[in-house]
C-alpha cells in the first residue's frame, strides 16, 4: 500500500473518533487561552497514538506540541481551539484542530519512510491573542522547514487572504459629579470615547481600500445621572501589510488621545495582542494541497472573493513557508462569525471537513516529502526564534 492510501485508511479507520473530538471541542466553546478541557482532548488523542506530547509550553498552559518521527523534513500542523466569546465555534476551529489531528494520525505510521518529522503544534488564543507569535517567540516552532493548517469557511479555496491587525484596547478616565446638579464639576469620559469614535469615522476618508478600522464600547459609565467616570473600548485596525498596518495604526491611536485632550479626561491605549501579519501562502505546497484535495472531490473555482480576516498564522507564513487553505462547509448562507456558521461546524458537511481536511493535509505532506528537490529547498533554511 503506497503512503497516501495508507493516510487514508488511517484517517477513515479513526473518522468516528475525529468526529467526536471536533463535535466535543464544539461543545466545550472554551475562549482565548482558557481551552483547557479542549487541548487536553487534543494532547490526549496524540499521546495515546505514540506522540511525544507537551501539554502546557512557553508559558501558554493550553499550548500543546506533539512530535513524532526523526525525519530530516521537519513539519508543523497547527491545531486551533479556541472558540468566540458569545457565539462559541463559529469560526470552526473544531474542524481545524481534528483535522490537524487526523493528518497526524495518518503520518504516525509512515513519517520514518517518509524522512518526516512532524510536529503538532495546538496553538491558543488565535481569535484576538496571538498564541502563534508567541509560541514562535518561545521556540515552539524552532527548527522547521514548514507548516500547514486548514480553516473552514463557506467555500475552498487555496488560501485566506488575511490582513495584519493591531487591537486596541482603550480607558477614558474622568470625574463623576450628578449629571443635573453638578454636571460643571465633571469630566465626561464617555464624551472622550465619542469624541474619539467621531475622529475615527473621519479618517476613513483618508485611509487605503484595504484598511479597517471598527470596534466595540466595553464600558459607557454606570448611570444616566452620573457624569461617566470612566468609559472604555476595544478597537481593530487592519492593513494589508505590517509595513502599512505601522502607518495607520499611529493615527488611530491619536484619535483616541484627541478624545481626552477634548474633555481632559486622561486616556490609556493598550495593546493587549502582539501585531499580526499579513499571510504569505507558500506557492509550492499551496498547489500540492490544491492537487490532493481536488482528488478528493474539492472543488476551487470560487464565485466569490474569499474573507478577509486575520490570523496569528500570518507571522508564521512570514517565518517560514505556510499554508493556510479554506475548506469549505455547507453553511446554509451563513458565514465567518455568525451564530448559524457556529451551528453549521458539527454537520455532516463539518464532519466531511474534518476528514477531508486530514486526508489533504496528510496527502500534502506525503507529496512535500517525495519531491526531493522541494524537500531540499525547504530543508536548506529552517526557523530559529531570535
């Protein structure tokens, strides 16, 4: 039996076992960097498949790297976990992390044939944390020659075009006084935050195509009576490059300082995430990961422009080569971030995700490995953190 239809019988042999992990993590809806219960399914699964298995690593408790194979190719599939305050998985990263674990599954047994080692890496808080970065910064991805990874949406396609993003996250701090009696004696900081918000929609006419700017108030003060003593919001800033996220990203940033100096409240602009990058699909294993899942009945003539969202992967594709390919589920009309694409992750059509999502993302690697010459290219550089 050649490698790929080894990989597929092994993914089909464990397919109820991949469902159930997808359909738990599903259930769990644990968010940012709390995915407790979630990566110790993940790290469980590997372990008992002969991984060598961290589950708890620079300083993310719910980060997971599982290792199997001695191979001079070093690859990483990147799992994801963490679901979405309020709405849960509605970015399916149940169907990402089973299918990261049924991939590995079907190279366990082979990855010494191949010349492969392959590293599963359960990354955290990828909506809005960065896990990525910084288990890049600590040394989890030291020493490899790729990473793969896929993501459902409404439709296939190659790779998700991603913008860098900046969060922001902001407090306004005034002086309360009755909003009647005494409203002289205050220092209104929910003014600060419209001031602010009012600066914000007039830079958007000065502001590239691709860049975006939206956000949330957290914090609007307590009553109508009282002058609002402290108010507060968070904020998004994207850009297509980093390059171009480092020269709006400023500017924003002053429209929240002009809030306070309007009013004189005080204001503090955290930044609770590192910056993420623009993704960089790789050419070379984006086409091998298109060949395998075509074989499997995908399909990637897209109608429509894919999502533009953003992810902690983008610092990894500029690191070393990546992939980040869309695999499509029947969400109904549904899309990214919507309660019904949420309920749409544990499907038949979700569950044929993950099995196809594994198989492709096996086949890809068995395909990277037996192309000697891509094999060696990717070989000659390998990442180290600085």
């Amino acid at each position: 039996m050649d490698a790929r239809a080894h990989g597929t019988e092994v993914v089909d042999t464990q397919r109820d076992d991949l469902v159930a992990l997808s359909h738990a993590i599903h259930g769990d809806a644990e968010p940012a960097f709390a995915e407790h219960v979630s990566s110790a399914r993940v790290a469980q699964m590997l372990d008992d498949a002969g991984f060598a298995v961290t589950h708890g690593t620079c300083g993310l408790d719910t980060a997971v790297v599982a290792t199997i194979g001695s191979g001079p190719l070093q690859l990483a599939l990147c799992a994801e976990y963490d679901a979405l305050p309020g709405i849960g998985h509605a970015c399916g990263h149940n169907i990402i992390a089973a299918s990261a674990v049924g991939a590995a599954l079907a190279l366990a047994g082979i990855v010494d044939d191949l010349g492969v080692t392959v590293r599963v890496i359960g990354t955290p808080g990828e909506e809005g944390g960065g896990g990525k970065i910084h288990l890049l910064e600590g040394g989890a991805f030291d020493g490899l020659h790729g990473a793969m990874m896929v993501h459902p949406a409404p439709m296939d396609a190659p790779a998700m075009p991603c913008l860098a993003v900046q969060q922001f996250a902001v407090s306004y701090h005034g002086r309360a006084a009755h909003a009647s009696a005494y409203p002289h004696l205050g220092i209104n900081a929910a003014d600060a935050l419209t001031v602010a918000q009012v600066a914000i929609g007039l830079l958007r006419q000065h502001i590239r195509t691709t860049d975006r700017i939206h956000g949330i108030v957290t914090d609007g003060g307590d009553a109508p009576n009282i002058v609002p003593a402290h108010a507060g919001g968070t904020w998004y800033v994207r850009a297509a490059t980093l390059e171009q996220l480092a020269d709006i990203a400023p500017r924003v940033r002053q429209c929240f300082e002009a809030g306070a100096t309007a009013t004189g409240a005080s204001v503090a602009v955290d930044e609770p995430a590192p910056p993420y990058a623009e993704l960089r699909a790789d050419a070379r294993l984006t086409s091998r990961y298109v060949a395998e899942a075509e074989a499997l009945g995908r399909r990637f003539d897209i109608a429509d422009e894919p999502l533009h969202g953003s992810t902690d992967m983008g610092n990894v594709s500029r690191a070393m080569p990546a992939i980040h390919p869309l695999i499509g589920i029947d969400s109904g009309g549904a899309v990214n971030h919507q309660p019904e694409f949420a309920a749409a992750c544990v499907t038949a059509s979700a569950d044929r995700a993950v099995r196809d999502g594994a198989v492709a993302l096996a086949r890809t690697v068995i395909a990277t490995a037996e192309d000697h010459a891509l094999s060696q290219d990717l070989q000659a550089t390998s990442y180290a953190a600085s």
